[in-house]
C-alpha cells in the first residue's frame, strides 16, 4: 500500500483516439451487429494521473469490451502497458488501474501505444487540484435483464436467444441507481476532470450500426460538453454484469444510445453543482490478489445435455408449417366465435344439425396449440444450446488451466472521500450493493471489468440457476467465489 496525506495532491489527464479506422472487419461474433468501418462516434482511452509526495496512482478508461479474453484487445495489452510505463516514467505495475467501459466498441491494433501515449501525456500535464466526491441518480436507462420464473428458475434479457413466454415471467431484480462521482478542480475553481462510476452494459447500439463507444460515450461527451473548457469525463463501469439498458430488445424501433447516454450525462451534471471540491485530499492505492475457485462444470453441462434432449422429444409432429400457422392465428384472434367462415353460415349449420365448422374449429385450435408448444419448445432449446455452449467452453478452459483456482487482482483507491474497489469480473448488481453496505466509507464505489477480464461473476445464489442464463453459464468460478471476494474487498476497503 502507497499513501501520502502532507504533500498538495496533483494530477493531469489525456485522451487519444483509438477506434479501428482500417476497412477490414473483424470475424468475432461478439462484434456481428456492428459495422467497424462506420465511426459513429469516438472511442477513446483516457488516462488520469494521480500523485502526492511518493504516491502515485494511474486511472486508465478504454471504450472497449475488455482489456483481455473477449474483443480485440489482447490478452497481453496490461501487462505490455505497464512494463512501458515503468521503462519510460517509473510508474509501478501495481499503481496502474485500467477499467473498459465494456462498450462494444471495435479498437484500433495499436491500442497499447495509444494508452501509453495518453499516460505520458496525462504526466506531463501535472497541476494541483482540490478534490470532491459525491452522488447522483439515475434509474430511467437501465433495468435487470435476469427474470425469475414461476417455476423457480431464471432467464435472461439477450439477442442470443428468444425470451421466455410472459406468463412465465415471475418478477425482475434490482437496479443500482447510484452515480458515484470525483470532481477535480483547478486551484482557480475551474473543472479539471471528472470520474463518474455507473452500473449498465452500454451495449445498445446506434442506428447506423457503427463503431460507438455507446450510452457511456455518449453520457460522457455531454458531461465534457457542459463543463469548463478542457474538462475530460472519464466512466468507470460498475456492477453491470446482470443490468442492460432499457428496452434492449425493441423491435419497434431502431436501436439508440445516444438519449439513454445523455440523460445519464444530465444526471451527472445535475449531482455535480451541489458536490463541493476542497484542498488537501488523501491518495492512496493498494494492489493485493486473490486466489478463486474454479468450477467444475461437468455436471451442470450433463444435467443441460438431459434437458436439451428432453426438450427435443418433447416436439409434437402437426400438419401445420408457419405459412399455414400465420394465418390460423390472425383468423381465429380477430373472430374467435366464427373464424372460419361469416357468423351466418355458422347459425345455418346449427339450424340444420350440422358441425362442419365447428369440427374445423375444434382440429384447427388443436394444430395450433401444438404448434405453438413447439415454437415454446425450440425458443428454450436456443437458450439451452447456447448456455451450453459457454458451459463447456469454461469447462474445457478451467481443464486446460492445470489449477484449481483463478488468481485475481483487487485495487483499492482512495481520493479525498471518493474510494474505489476494483475487480476484473462482471460483477452482479447485488454484489456492488452488498459492498457499498458492508464499507466503513459513505463514498464507496465498485469497478468491475478492470485490470483483467474473467468473463461473469455471478452470486452463489445465481449460480444455482447454472445452465438458465448467461450470467451463471459464462462463469469460470465455483459459487464460493463470492464470500472469499466479498471479504477481501472489505479487508481493502477497511485499509483504506
């Protein structure tokens, strides 16, 4: 642990462009929906240097998915950027603290040049600042994409695959609405920079389909836009792991970052005129690891295997194909007590002993209901097959580890009363709540996605749905995972 409260606190910022600008597309599906060559707007990597007496700290934001394992930034890009910062400004590995915003935004190749770049230039931009922290509130973008269901298991909110019947549906979960936020100000008063924690995918897209840094470049251009000349906003991303942004699968309407972004940037700047900024801040950092458990999937995915081939013996054989389907519905919602025919010729059959129609009736409701049982059937069998599919995935990853436990790096920062933890998964929602509870500090926030990347980290009481959603099924970590974290992340935070 570095601390140093007697010497005046500085810092310096800079951000560097870095979205891909070469035609060529990438092949990962991660990036399916998204037209690389189409700058819609700005991705950037923005770097704020932090130092007081011999304490220095080193906050990187990328407009990126993650800094390894998914996307296109490699596995090799922190460690490649710290061993450069030490050669070039004696910046210890363990001050470095790099979050990603988990846009899905597509990078430049040179990605670890940039961000080394924009350290550099952060470092030599040192001026004394005063320092404030506070809150804001925003609970109008974003909601919990895991649904409970009536028959005790969850689903989830995604593109991959089709959501479960409404009648299903038993409840949603909760949302963190806290912005937490770090003001930084000239010795004159004028805004410096600004470092604001939220919890939400920023993954919704614009209408162009382009490269975006999403509602989080968005929120932060405005709080840029609205601040004194110069001001850098910077997002950390929260405990986003299980929050998506609000009607994530309209189809009724082209996919649209920007307002969800603006309205988060608003919320922001309103919080921001009432957080006052005052000298003589603390700064301290501490970098500790954390050995986790991994999991072993084999019997969720034999259990998974069960059920999908449950699920596919259970499809009925009905004379109906979707061209003959489409219409039987319009007739038999729009007229239901005559669907076959006009209202008299069914009272002519019945005053003359006949029931043609109605037998019609009767066979077609039927073909309907099975039919529609077994578009049911093939929508679980989607979201059956792909969590299956990340089951095994890990399975195979955690085999070819050779160890039985995933060594993590957990970072502690305080500034002033602004105090960061930080972790490298994606953390539930109730997760980041438990932790703000637990803190001996009143400003406690959390980063997930940072300084590594190890894919979703779901509570013990989520992974008992393993195989349901993509929270539980994209998880490395058995379900113990979650005290041990817990417990350390306050063990820091109480060090801080």
């Amino acid at each position: 642990m570095t601390t140093n409260t007697a010497a005046p606190l500085q810092a310096g910022f800079a951000k560097v462009d870095i979205p891909r600008t070469d035609p060529t597309t990438t092949t990962d599906p991660l990036y399916a929906n998204i037209d690389a060559a189409t700058i819609n707007d700005r991705l950037y990597v923005k770097a704020l240097v932090l130092r007081q007496g011999n304490t220095t700290a080193v906050l990187v934001t990328v407009d990126a998915v993650a800094i390894a394992e998914i996307g296109t930034i490699r596995d090799d890009y922190l460690a490649n950027v710290r061993t450069k910062l030490h050669a070039n400004l004696q910046i210890e590995a363990s001050s470095v603290l790099i979050n990603a915003s988990h846009c899905h935004g597509v990078v430049c190749s040179d990605i670890v040049e940039r961000t080394v770049e924009a350290v550099k230039k952060a470092a030599q931009n040192m001026v004394p600042v005063r320092v404030g922290a506070g809150t804001g509130h925003e609970d109008r973008i974003m909601e919990n994409r895991r649904l409970p269901l009536e028959n005790g298991r969850e689903a989830d909110v995604r593109h991959a695959y089709s959501m479960p019947p409404d009648d299903e549906v038993a409840g949603v979960g909760p949302v963190d609405p806290e912005i937490g936020i770090l003001k930084l100000e000239r010795e004159n008063g004028q805004t410096f920079a600004i470092v604001y924690n939220f919890a939400c995918h920023p993954i919704q897209g614009v209408p162009s389909g382009g490269n975006t840094a999403d509602l989080s470049g968005f929120a932060s251009k405005v709080i840029e836009d609205c601040s004194n000349e110069g001001t850098v906003a910077l997002f950390l991303q929260g405990c986003a792991g299980d929050i998506n942004p609000v009607r994530y699968k309209d189809v009724d309407q082209p996919r649209d970052a920007e307002p969800l972004g603006n309205l988060l940037g608003l919320s922001t700047l309103r919080a921001l005129r009432d957080i006052p900024s005052k000298k003589g801040a603390t700064l301290k950092i501490i970098n500790e690891s954390l050995a986790l458990p991994r999991a072993d999937l084999q019997q969720s995915i034999g259990e998974l295997q069960e059920k999908q081939q449950q699920l596919l013996e259970s499809l009925n054989g009905t004379t109906l194909n979707l061209k003959t389907f489409l219409p039987l519905m319009v007739k038999y919602h729009l007229a239901p007590e005559s669907p076959s025919y006009y209202s008299h010729r069914y009272m002519h059959e019945e005053k003359t002993g006949r029931n043609h129609l109605a037998k019609l009736d009767a066979d077609n409701r039927h073909n309907m209901q099975q039919y529609t049982e077994n578009i049911h059937t093939m929508e679980e069998l989607t979201r059956v097959q792909e969590n299956l599919r990340l089951l095994q995935m890990h399975q195979a990853q955690n085999a070819a580890a050779g160890e039985d436990t995933l060594e993590v790096e957990l970072v502690g920062l305080r500034i002033g009363d602004f105090v960061l933890t930080t972790f490298p998964g994606e953390l539930s929602v109730q997760t980041g709540l438990s932790l703000k509870k637990a803190s001996p500090h009143a400003l406690t926030f959390i980063a997930g996605v940072t300084n590594g990347y190890i894919y979703y980290t779901p509570t013990a009481k989520q992974l008992e749905n393993r195989g349901g959603a993509q929270e539980d099924s994209d998880c490395l970590l058995a379900p113990e995972w979650q005290e041990l974290y817990e417990n350390k992340a306050v063990e820091i935070l109480q060090k801080l």
